[in-house]
C-alpha cells in the first residue's frame, strides 16, 4: 500500500521542508491553505496521515480538520500550533478532531516519530475495519444462508424486502444506508421459529387464526434478539424489533414509542411489508399506493415515505425469464416461480429469492434422493 501524507500549511518554506524530509519514506503531498487541502483530499486521496497548521487565514486547522474528519473519516489527523494558540487548540483536542498535537517549531527526529506513529494507528485501524467487515459480512451470510436452508420462504421475502428497500435508498439520501440492506435481509430471521403454512398465509395476505397470530408476531422481536449478539448491529437489531410498528404507535411492540421516534429503517421496512404482501397477493402497484395512502392518513405509515415510494424508479437491472437444467444453475439468477421437489410435498425455494451456492448444493442433494421439479423457472440478468 501506498503512504499518502498531506502536509496543510500556508507557509510555503515549511511545505519545502517536510517534503524534503519525507520524500523518501512516503508519498507527500501539500496544500498552501484549508481549501488546498480540501481538494486534495478529494481528489489526491485517500491519506494515511494529514498534518494541518492551525493559524491560516480563511480556514485555520480546526475548520479544515473538521471538513477533513467528514471527508476522510479513517485518516490520522495532526495539528501543528505555536503556543499562543494552544487554548483554541485544546477544544479542539477535546471534541476528537485530531489524534495529536505539535508544538512549532517542531524538530525533525520528533516529527518523524508522530509521524510514524499516526501511520501505525492507521494501520491498526484499517485492520480492524478490514477485519470487522469481513467477520460482519460472514456472520451475515451465514445467518441468511441458515435462513435460505430452513425457511425458503422466509428467505425469498426478505429478497423482495432489500429491493424494495434498495428503491429507497436510491431515491432519498439516507445515513448509514448499510444497515437498511442488512436489516431488510435479517428481518425475517425470527421466522424459523414459525410453522411454515403460517408463513405462507402472512406472506400471501391471507388472515390468520386467532390462535396462530401470536406465533407470527413475536418474530421480530426473536429476530431482533438474535441479532442483538452480533457486535456493531445494535441498531439494526432495533429496527428489526420495530418492524410491525405502526406510526401512530400501535403495533408491536407494544411501547409508549411513535412516530419520528420509531427508527427510520422500520418505517421503511413496514412499508416494504406491506407493500411486499399485495404485490404477492396480486394487487396492481396503483391499487396498492392507494390502499397505503389511505392506510397513510390513518397513522399506519409515515407519509412521506409513502410519497418516496410514488416516485418512478430511477433505474433497474434488466431481467429475462429463463427456464434452466440444475446444472445450468448460478448465484447471479433470481427464482421466477416456487420451486418444489417431485412430489410437491417440500418448498425447496420461494419466488423472488436470490439463488446462492448453499442453496444449490441443497437441491442438488434432493435431486439425488428424491428429484426436484424441472425445468427451473428463474430470471436471469441481462448484460448491459
């Protein structure tokens, strides 16, 4: 990897100097003020370390480093600072915005020191957010492997919930988007716990028994506690536990919880519910808006989610419904239809769900064994 380094001084003897002296061990680059700086952040990164003066007219340290944080969030961030200063410096210190303070003049062999310090804590930090992501990821798709494997119906659903909540996020700017994707894929992970017939009269708008009800609902709140243990997802695990919530607060769980309050991954994802249930259960998409609308105005859903989901989509990948042999099978194709074995007495997997190799092995088996209904009705992307 590459060491960037951004030098941010208005002074240009200085810039010269710390060139000079770390040209050999590290790629330097250096901006003459904050806005410089900024740009080369942007287009010049990313930076292991920024080291940023603090006195410079129009934008003094602190402001850059600040914008700095924003833009480059996982880049080690330095202050240089003479001692007339050091009472603005300290605040800034305080509130997190950089990893250490220099005193000018700051001698060489020092310099070189922090210096290679702050790439060591790069270092170390971009190890843990490789290593987070990856044991994250894994964990993930462990869980919706199980969930592929136990309750293909499940699976296939939760499917249908990431694209319509992918439809969201392309149309409206969301924080932390991430963990609307993870939350729509684990929503449904509590429904291994529920019988598969009920499943499948929730998942196709059918009522359900007085006595099988409670079974469904208490899903979200399995789900939620299930993930809860998996570091880093607290607040999905939330918005997993909100996901019946209505807006106007009834709904499970049954809390003092409403409205703007309710987390804004659940509002979506009860909507995506919904919506997901009439399309399944053959509703056009003009009667739907219109139910949900309605629905909308009595504190069902947050209304202007519900004009979010009005908005023509952007743009969508191309599909064509193919019919394919087992062995012609891949991780790219979606199911077109359920997909049963010969005698039709086991859901292997639902419409709409995502093909992935444990998936396949599994079906592979049961053909073996038992026989599989063919051909497989899947759709399969087009190349653009």
């Amino acid at each position: 990897m590459e060491e960037k380094i951004l030098f941010v001084d208005d002074d240009p003897n200085i810039l010269s100097s710390l060139k000079r002296q770390f040209h050999n061990q590290y790629s330097i680059v250096t901006a003459e003020s904050g806005a410089g700086g900024i740009t080369a952040l942007k287009e010049k990164g990313p930076f292991c370390v920024v080291v940023a003066d603090y006195r410079m007219p129009e934008m003094n340290g602190a402001e850059f480093l600040k914008r700095a944080r924003e833009i480059s969030p996982g880049t080690v961030r330095f202050m240089l600072t003479g001692q007339a200063d050091l009472e603005a410096v300290v605040k800034v210190i305080n509130e997190g915005k950089i990893f250490r303070l220099l005193l000018k003049p700051c001698l060489p062999n020092l310099m070189k020191k922090n210096i290679a310090d702050g790439i060591a804590q790069y270092r170390l930090l971009l190890a843990e957010k490789i290593l987070l992501e990856k044991t994250l990821g894994g964990s993930i798709k462990v869980l919706t492997d199980i969930l592929a494997l136990i309750s293909p119906q499940a699976f296939s659903r939760a499917n249908r919930l990431r694209r319509i909540m992918q439809e969201f996020i392309d149309k409206i700017m969301i924080k932390n988007a991430w963990q609307l994707q993870i939350a729509a894929m684990l929503s449904q992970i509590g429904c291994v716990t529920v019988p598969d017939f009920i499943i499948s009269k929730v998942y196709h708008n059918k009522e359900l028994l007085p006595n099988e009800f409670p079974m469904f609902q208490n899903h979200p709140k399995i789900g939620s506690e299930m993930i809860a243990n998996i570091p880093r997802l607290k607040a999905i695990s939330r918005i997993i536990a909100y996901q019946e919530k209505l807006y106007n607060g009834t709904g499970v769980p049954r809390d003092d919880v409403s409205g703007g309050d309710i987390p804004l991954g659940a509002r979506i994802l009860k909507i995506s519910l919904d919506y997901d249930s009439m399309i399944q259960a053959g509703k056009r998409k003009e009667r739907i808006l219109e139910v949900m609308n309605q629905r909308a105005k009595l504190g069902w859903y947050d209304e202007n989610l519900i004009k979010v989901l009005e908005k023509p989509v952007i743009k969508k990948k191309k599909y064509v419904l193919k019919e394919v042999s087992l062995a012609q099978l891949d991780n790219t194709m979606i199911l077109a239809d359920d997909l049963y074995n010969k005698k039709r007495s086991m859901l292997l997997g639902g419409k709409g769900m995502e093909i992935t190799k444990s998936f396949i092995y599994r079906i592979i088996n049961i053909d073996k064994n038992e026989g599989i209904k063919k051909p497989i009705k899947v759709m399969y992307p087009l190349d653009e």
